[in-house]
C-alpha cells in the first residue's frame, strides 16, 4: 500500500498517546493522519463503510478498500471527562473521551483540550480534526462545528 | 431430553489482598460448593474454571486447579468472557450436560485482582478495550459507562442523584452481607459531601461512590442433569433459560449508548427458553459493576421502560420489599467485583433465595429468579433464570 519499502513497516505505533499496535494493513492511515486527514476505509465490491478503517470486509469477505476522508459534522453522541488515567496518559489529564455521530459511521476519539467543558452538550455538533499530541505522537480530536 | 439443576453452590469471601494463592484462593469456593452439595471429587465428571486471564500470571489455571480439586483424569475447561466468564462457564456446563457429555460438572470463577501490583493493574487498564482504535486515547472502564450515563441523562433526564440512590441501596445489603468486601453504609449526603471519598470524580458524570470495588473471590455452582440432581439433592434449582449475546468492542460499532444490547438480547432469549416474563421475577441480581450499570439493566430486562428506571429505584421497588427485588446482597458495588468470580456469585445469590437460605437478606418465598451478568462494557451479555 504505498509508502517505501521497509523491512517492518510499523507505522502505526505512531498511533494515541500511548500506543499498543505498532503492524497493521492499514498503516496508511498514519501517513493520511501526517498530511491533516483522517480516513476511514469503503469496501470496493460492496460499498460498506468502516470507521475505524479496516482491511477486511465482513459483508463480502473481500479485502479490497478505498479511503474516504471524514469531513463535515458529526453529532456528540456522549463523553467523559477523566480525572484518572492509565499508565501512561497522566500528562493529559485532564481529558474528556467522546463518540460522534457521521450517521454512516461514527467516530470514537477526544475532544480538543481547547473546548471549555461548560461548552460541551450532547447532540452539538463538532468535527474531528488531525492532531498532534505534546510528546510527537498522532491522534485525532473533536472540535466545535 | 430433561432440565439441568443447580446442586450445589459456594463463594469465598470477598476480600482485598487474599493472603494466598490462586489455587487456595479458588479452593475456598470449590469446597463450599462441594459442601453445599454434599457430595465428594468422584462425583463430578468436568470443571469449567473461569477467570479473566489478564490477573493472572499462571498460564491455563484449569489443569493447575483440576489437580488441587482432585478432579483429575476427568476433563476441564478454561472459559473467558471478562466479568461474565462465570455466567458463560454455567452456560457450557448447562450444554455438556445436554448433549449428554457429562452429568455433573463443577464451576468454578475466581480473580485475584491483587494477584499484580497495582501499577501493572493500572497498565492492564488501559488495554481493557480495542487496544488498536480506543486504547491510545486514554481510555478506562469508568469512562465508558461514564459516557452511557452522561447519554442517558441527556436523553431521560437521569441525575447524578438518581445514580447515588442505587449505590445507597447496595452498600443496605452488603452491610448485612457477611461476605461482601465493603460492608460500610453509604448515604445519599455523602456524595454531596467534598470530604466524603464517595463524592470524588472519576469519569464525569461518574463519582467514586458510582464504582464498584475490586476484589480478591472466587464462586462455585455445581451443576447437574435432572436424574443426578434429583438423586444427589433434595432442593435442586432448575435452569429455566439461558440467554447470551454481544456486541462491538469499539464504541464507533455500536448504535445504543442508553442500555446495553447485550443485556436486553441475552434477557429476550432467556425468558423466551424459559417461558416466563419481566413481571414473573421475584428477585434478581444484575450487574452493577457502575450504577449506571444496573439503572440500564432495571430498563434491558423490563423491569421499567426505558427512561423510566430512576423511578424504580426511587420508589424503592428494588429494594427487598419492593415489587422485583434486585441486588439485595449487595450487588457488585459492595459486595465486590473478583471478574471471574462475580457472575457464579450473582448465580449463589439467586439459588439461595429460592432456597430460602438467604438469612437476613432473603426475599419473601420467591420461586423464580434472574441472573443478570455483563463482560466489559457491555460487550458479552448472559442472562440466567432459575427456579424451583
Ligand atoms: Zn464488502
């Protein structure tokens, strides 16, 4: 898929604050992430759409995908704000986990650290944009639409 | 083909730091089941040992446990389904004994959550869910049902008040409960109170109060085919109907975020093979590993339209007095949450208030009972019915 030749391509352990997958098909998806965009994968034979992207489709069993990008809003399905974190990701703290709904798929992620809380509501709408975390690591958060 | 019964139940204590091994750990259960039972190791054909194997540093406890038990040459199995591995491990047992494999095979769940320090715990934490898209976020067992809190609220207009009664109720039963691990009473005040612990965020809208305690347990059921059970037994509790489902790990894959479809699709299938509805149960125990937790199973099972489970608790209709009982041992909140030994504990609970052996907690002369059990966040459900 892409990319130069490596001997292990494990780009995706660029992946979260913390990351616990560093091979997967979809590796691609980190250098999508670089360049700003976050992508989910559509199954070329069927046309099921997979967010988080996946390699494989289920409906079909086909392994054929193209990449969409998510663009425009989604609506705050619902989210916490943790005041404890696992190993690893005391240096966030605080900060809130979230799910939007696209209505074809929804996107499990964080909301930007820059949204105030008493802004927050379920059923705002909020877009999902390429972000990169204070130790260099990639992920993706919620901002106000 | 005829009905499987419950012959024999046990459960350790449930405790912080169990000072002992797995192995003893797990005898504790075993032998109150064997006891209860009155039956001896010659007596049962299989184990099914249940545990949630991320707590446990020994590689495939069933052999090492079937050895201690003295259950060997005879078969064992290891049966993993997070906190409702115990439920599964019944619900195997229930098909060996079916398909006319076997006539009396023991469960046994156990978690001894101190068995890793508490930073490797706090690490395991962080994989609890899909380790690939949700984990790198920072995500915890509390935020999740933190998230189904915060979309019931908005969308029933449930409160963080609502959520403090259930807890109230709980920590009634485990005082009484001999074997709970929090055996201290909880007011509604406390979590209104900045010096009570109980008030302290975890996941908003989630407080301390809201969780359920870690535990050190382990639980046993001894299950058998009618013949065995009527010959070994003279108070067999029948298994009515099983239910069991599940669901997408990631959030993203789901479509429910103010019950669990788990919870509902497993208790549709089990009242169906069982042939009863809601309004039949007279006790159940359901799984309150958050409040929210069993607020959302009060509305999964039927116990109140959806939305409308706060009103339940409120008017104390779950309480023992109420119209269907739910948790009166304490539930997982007080009484304490060791994964694998949690849902063979719910089960305990129920078979001895059919029996009438329930002590201070037992309901008045109820004949038919749920078990209620979730893996993860609401990611495997079983739900179990019992009666006389
Ligand atoms: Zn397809």
């Amino acid at each position: 898929m892409g990319k130069k030749k490596k001997e292990v391509d494990d780009r995706f352990k660029k992946f979260g604050t913390v990351t616990f997958t560093s091979i997967t098909k979809i590796n691609d998806f980190i250098d999508q992430l670089e360049q700003g965009k976050v992508m989910g994968t559509r199954c070329k034979e069927c046309g099921l759409v997979f967010f988080p992207p996946r390699a494989d489709c289920y409906q079909c069993l086909k392994s054929d995908m193209e990449w969409f990008e998510v663009t425009g809003k989604g609506k705050l399905v619902s989210y916490s704000k943790l005041e404890f974190a696992p190993v690893g990701f005391g240096d966030d703290l605080p900060y809130a986990i979230a799910l939007l709904d696209y209505g074809d798929y929804k996107v499990f992620g964080r909301i930007a650290d820059s949204v105030p809380e008493d802004e927050i509501e379920v059923g705002m709408q909020m877009e999902t944009v390429a972000n990169t975390l204070p130790n260099g690591q990639l992920n993706y958060v919620f901002q106000k639409a | 083909m005829g009905k499987v019964g419950i012959i024999g139940v046990g459960q350790s204590a449930f405790v912080r730091g169990y000072p002992g091994s797995i192995r003893e750990l797990a005898f504790e259960g075993f032998k109150e089941g064997m006891q209860d039972a009155h039956i001896t190791a010659k007596d049962i054909d299989a184990s099914v040992i249940c545990s949630a194997p991320e707590y446990d540093k020994q590689r495939s406890p069933a052999g090492v446990f079937a050895e201690y038990f003295g259950l060997t040459p005879q078969p064992t199995f290891y049966v993993e389904s997070l906190c409702s591995s115990s439920s599964m491990g019944v619900r195997l047992a229930y098909s060996l004994i079916k398909a006319g494999l076997h006539d009396v095979v023991a469960v046994v769940g156990f978690q001894k959550m101190s068995e890793i320090s508490s930073a490797e715990s706090q690490e395991r934490m962080g994989r609890g869910a899909d380790i690939q898209w949700e984990s790198p976020f920072g995500t915890m067992m509390p935020a999740y049902y933190a998230m189904y809190a915060r979309a019931h609220m908005a969308k029933y207009g449930t409160t963080s008040d609502d959520l403090a009664l259930i807890r109230v109720k709980a920590a009634t039963y485990g005082q009484i409960n001999e074997k709970a691990v929090y055996r201290k009473a909880v007011t509604f005040e406390m979590f209104s109170d900045p010096e009570s612990p109980m008030s302290n965020p975890v996941a908003s809208p989630l407080r301390v109060g809201d969780c359920c305690a870690n535990a050190d347990g382990s639980s046993c059921i001894i299950v058998a085919s009618e013949e065995k059970a009527k010959a070994l037994c003279k108070k067999p509790v029948w298994i009515l109907g099983l239910g069991a489902a599940s669901t997408a790990v990631n959030m993203a894959g789901r479509e429910l975020f103010t019950g669990l479809t788990v919870g509902e699709q497993a208790g549709e299938q089990a009242y169906k093979m069982a042939g009863v509805t809601t309004k039949d149960i007279d006790v159940a125990e359901v799984h309150d590993c958050f409040t929210i937790a069993e607020m959302m199973a009060y509305e999964n099972l039927g116990f109140a339209k959806p939305g409308e489970g706060k009103d339940l608790i409120k008017s104390k209709e779950t309480y023992k007095e109420g119209s269907i009982p739910v948790n009166v041992d304490g539930g997982l909140l007080s009484k304490g949450h060791p994964i694998g030994a949690t849902g063979g504990s719910q089960i305990r609970t129920i078979v001895l208030q059919l029996r009438g052996e329930a002590g201070e907690m037992q309901v008045k002369d109820p004949e038919i009972g749920l078990v209620h059990n979730i893996g993860g966040v609401g990611l495997y459900g079983n739900v179990t019915i019992l009666g006389r």
